[in-house]
C-alpha cells in the first residue's frame, strides 16, 4: 500500500509511523507510552485494521482515523495532538 502525503507525493506505508505519532501524542499530553499503552494500541490496531484494506490512502485519512479513535477512547491525547498541529504544522 502507498499514502498519498498532502503534497501530492507517494510513500510506502510503514505502519511505525502511527505507533510512534500514537506514542508522540500520549508523551505531549503528559502521560508515558507505557501509561497508555493499552489505548495506544487498541487504537493503532483499530485503524490498522481500517486503512490496510486499502491499495492507496491519503495521509489526512489515517489521520483522521487516528483522531476518531483517539477521541472516542482517549480524548485529552486526542486534544494534545490537535494542539500541536496547530502549533508546527501550519
């Protein structure tokens, strides 16, 4: 599978890179990613499961997989990762 990032290009899929923006969030919000690696990875499996069937996928899509998990099981992470896009990633 290959992501579409937002400039148009395209990528391999790694799915590292949601483990680590999942562990990033919960460190910003100010927990450990052993606090919370239960919701870490409940959400990074339900996405998983939502994305791979996919042969293309935009990266605004998994992103916002990622934040409507987020924000049905853990919504402080959810908010700390919003705050920080809108902080670096303008």
């Amino acid at each position: 599978m290959n992501v579409i990032k937002r400039r148009g290009f395209r990528e391999p899929y790694e799915p590292s890179k949601i483990r680590a923006s999942l562990e990033k969030a919960a460190i910003d919000a100010g927990y450990s990613p052993e606090e919370k690696r239960e919701i870490i990875e409940r959400v990074y499996e339900t996405v998983k499961k939502k994305i791979e069937v996919e042969e293309e996928i935009k990266s605004d899509t998994i992103r916002a997989c990622l934040l409507t998990e987020l924000d049905r099981c853990e919504p402080y992470i959810a908010k700390s990762w919003r705050r920080f896009e809108k902080k670096y990633k303008k």
